[in-house]
C-alpha cells in the first residue's frame, strides 16, 4: 500500500502567515497618496504665485490671494478700475484652487514687522481707501485679498502650512519672507533646517 503524504495544517499556516507578512511590508511601503495630495496642492499655490508675481512685473498689475478656510480655497484676485474682480474673467490664469478632502492648511498673514502692533501702518488693506465705483446689484462682493502681489512683483508677507490628515507631522511650507521672496520648503528641507 503507498503512503500518500500531504500537507498539514501547521505548514499551510505557516505559509499563510508568510503571504500575509509579505503583503503587509509591500503595502506598508507604497506612498501615502494623500502626501502626494499635500504635495500637489502647495506646488500648484507656489507655482500660480510665482507666475502671478512675474505677470505682475511684465503687465504693471496688482494681484492679491483671498485663502478661504472653510472652504479650501485660495481665490486669485486682480485689482482693476472697478475695484477686486476674479482672476478669471480677466486672465488665462485660473482664478481659483481648491484643497483636496484630506489636504489641510493653515494660513498665517504676515510675519515679523507686519505682525508688530507698533508699526507704521495700520491693519487693513492696502486699498481699502481707494473709491471704486460700486460693483453690479447681481454681483456677490469679492472679499479683499490677505495677500497683495505688488506690480514691482513683490509678495507681501504670509505663510501657509500643509498636511495631510493622516500625517500631520508632515509639513509642507509656502511663503514669503520678510523681503518679499516666494519659496516653498518640502518636509525634507524642514527636517535638515532642524538638524
């Protein structure tokens, strides 16, 4: 009589526990696609800036950057005879951006002398004294910008942080320093500042 041999339950087990060890390092190791979604978002804001700062010098416009919170967007403004319009109508360039779902970002105006309680201007905008003539009835009002792209191209002070949900330690970085230069820090380049 031949002995037919086959496979006991504590070797398929064991190669059960091996597939799934083997899976789980392989799912561990791809990309966090919303750190891809981060990455994104401030590339684009950076990039429209940096584009918006350069059409500024060439067109002799301002522009200005309204950041909406509650609604995950950045809304690009040009400022026109009629007062603040929507980029859009007026350029090529798109006139808003909207944050992925699980994108989150905090925007802070400013920054070392703009922040000062005791400098030489007051808070509100720029161009608040300037007499617009009144918009359209059908027209929502456009909020004032908190960021101003100068026509000589400068920035004004500001930075925004960006996150992930899932990764809040993971800080991407847009802003502008205290001489108007735009530049965008990734976590890495954080991380080596911090070393």
């Amino acid at each position: 009589m031949k002995y037919h041999r086959g496979f006991t339950l504590l070797e398929i087990m064991l190669v059960l526990v091996v597939i799934s060890l083997g899976s789980m390092v392989v799912v561990m190791s791809l990309p966090d696609r919303s750190q891809d979604e981060v990455q994104q978002t401030a590339e684009r804001l950076y990039q429209r800036l940096q584009l918006l700062s350069e059409d500024a010098i060439f067109s002799g416009r301002t522009y200005g950057l309204y950041v909406d919170e509650k609604k995950h967007q950045f809304l690009f403004l040009m400022l026109s005879d009629k007062g603040w319009k929507n980029l859009e109508a007026q350029s090529p360039i798109k006139g808003e951006l909207t944050a992925e779902a699980g994108t989150m970002f905090r925007f802070e105006s400013g920054g070392g002398v703009w922040n000062n309680p005791e400098r030489l201007f007051s808070q509100e905008s720029l161009f608040e004294e300037m007499d617009f003539p009144d918009q359209d009835e059908d027209e929502k009002p456009i909020p004032p910008p908190q960021v101003f792209i100068l026509s000589s191209g400068d920035i004004t002070p500001f930075s925004i942080q960006f996150w992930a949900d899932s990764t809040p330690d993971s800080l991407w970085l847009v802003e502008t320093s205290e001489d108007g230069i735009l530049q965008i820090q990734t976590p890495s380049d954080q991380n080596d500042e911090a070393n």
